[in-house]
C-alpha cells in the first residue's frame, strides 16, 4: 500500500488543532520536536511540516497529496484545489481596515490608496469588483504597522479577535470573506492515494460530527415518550429502555451542542428527568 503524504503547517495554533484532529482520528504520529516530516505509526500516512504560504503550491505541484490549510490561502494561491472537507477551528476574517481617524463611509472611500497585505491577489480581486482601483503594497509580515509608519493608508490582513487592530489603532470596516482550516486534495493525486484519502475524510467526518453533538440520557414517564420524541433530532428513532420502577423508561438520544440548553429547558417542561449530557468521542453513520 502507498503511503500518503499530508501538509500542516510547521507551528502555531494551526499546527496544534491539525495534529488533534489527526489524533482524533485514530492517527498516532511518531514526531520529535524540530522534525519536519513524521511516520503515523497506524496508519498509511506521512506528514510533512511546512511553512503555511507555501503549502498551496507543494499541492499543485503534487509534492503532497492533501494538506490541512486555512482557505484564505486557497483563495489567494491555490489554483484548481479541491476542497474536500470543512474542518470548524483556525476561524478568522480577511477584512479590511483603515486607521480609527479614517471618516470611512464605503469602498469607494480607498480609491486611489496604499494598501498594505500579504495577501495582493485577493486584494486586487475583490477591490477591482468593486470598481475601485488601489495601490498595492505586498509585505509578507506585520502588516498592522504599515499605517503607522506611512506606508499605508489601509490594510487588508486576516482578523481573528480584532486585539491587534485595536492595538495598533485601525478598525475593521470591509470584511472580504471569512475563512476557517480545510482539507484540500492535489489535482495530481493517484487513484490509490484517493483510497487513503477517502478513509481518512471518513474518519475525519466522524470526529467533526461528535464535536458538533451531545449524548442525552433521561428518565421520562411512559405516557410522556411521544412527547419527548417530537422534540428530540433523533438519528433514526429514539432508543427506549425499561427502568425497574414501573411506568418509567430510560431515553437516550443525541442532540446538537449548540442547542442543547433549550433542547433541555423543553425536555424538563415535557417531563423528563435525571437528565445526563454526556461529550462523545466519534460518531460514525
């Protein structure tokens, strides 16, 4: 069997949620500390350590089957790869923002500006839909300074918290599109590598599923079943069983994390008790 090859990126917050993941999954990775490229000891995988700019072109040119990346650097450098799989964490916006003095009103106020980013075909490509022409500035880092220092008057940099634009005085007035980390496949994989791959995404699917749910457990009188079925999302039907106090069962369903508190404010009024909410670990439809 071949082995496939997956970028994440070498450090950071990125780094550390893309190796959870893979953890979650069943995936043990053999990894020292500096290394930049690791075995899974279980599974047919290789991962491969990589500065984040350069992981779109190492897709393209085939160099890794899949990678883990933030989708603002898709959009900016990554031509024909395919986006198989949303992953939920490493959040953040690519926005615009000019300096808190900035009278902004619209887009149309940048016209004729410097703008300062990592990021010169996003910018070209959402200012030029606008119709307004701007002066580009590419810099690879700290672009937050760059008003500040006369090199800018605006800038286009991903927004996470918003604590670094308050720090160095800007505001976010455009958001361009909001980005999260996703798994993104080469145009140039094998057949045999799409194999690995759809088992892995498989795998990966079951953990975004958990993370996204709760297991409820609760005691709910027999009369009061049908009403606590219709206000439960059930996977298929409810699972019933007798508890040794007669006229009474034990319902176990699973319910969105999201929701759960609500779900459970209406359970209790539909007359549920001793209700458990329990984390899970995956799960596989």
């Amino acid at each position: 069997m071949s082995t496939l090859k997956i970028a994440i990126q070498k450090s950071g917050r990125l780094n550390e949620d893309s190796i959870q993941i893979l953890k979650d999954a069943g995936i043990s990775i053999d990894n020292g500390i500096d290394q930049l490229k690791a075995e899974a000891s279980n599974f047919p995988l290789e991962v491969l350590y990589l500065r984040n700019s350069d992981i779109p072109q190492y897709l393209m040119d085939g160099v890794v089957d899949i990678a883990i990346v933030g989708d603002n650097l898709l959009v900016e450098k990554g031509r024909n790869i395919e986006v198989i799989q949303k992953l939920g964490f490493s959040k953040c916006k690519v926005s615009v923002a000019v300096p808190k003095s900035f009278e902004y009103k619209s887009v149309k106020d940048l016209d004729g500006m410097r703008i300062a980013t990592s990021y010169p075909k996003t910018v070209l490509d959402f200012f030029t839909s606008k119709g307004v022409t701007v002066d580009i500035h590419q810099i690879s880092g700290s672009v937050e300074i760059a008003p500040n220092i006369g090199l800018a008057d605006a800038i286009v940099d991903i927004v996470s918290s918003g604590s670094t634009l308050f720090k160095n005085n800007l505001k976010e007035v455009e958001v361009i599109f909001k980005s999260e980390a996703v798994l993104a496949v080469s145009p140039k994989v094998s057949p045999e590598s799409q194999k690995i791959i759809d088992t892995l995404k498989f795998r990966i699917e079951s953990v975004l599923r958990a993370r996204k749910s709760k297991y409820i457990l609760m005691n709910v009188p027999n009369d009061k079943i049908e009403a606590i079925g219709e206000i439960l999302p059930v996977l298929r039907s409810l699972t019933v069983l007798p508890l040794a106090q007669e006229g009474w069962s034990s319902v176990h369903s699973v319910i969105d994390k999201d929701t759960f508190w609500d779900v459970i404010d209406q359970l209790k009024e539909a007359g549920a008790e001793g209700i458990l909410v329990c984390p899970i670990e995956k799960m596989v439809l």
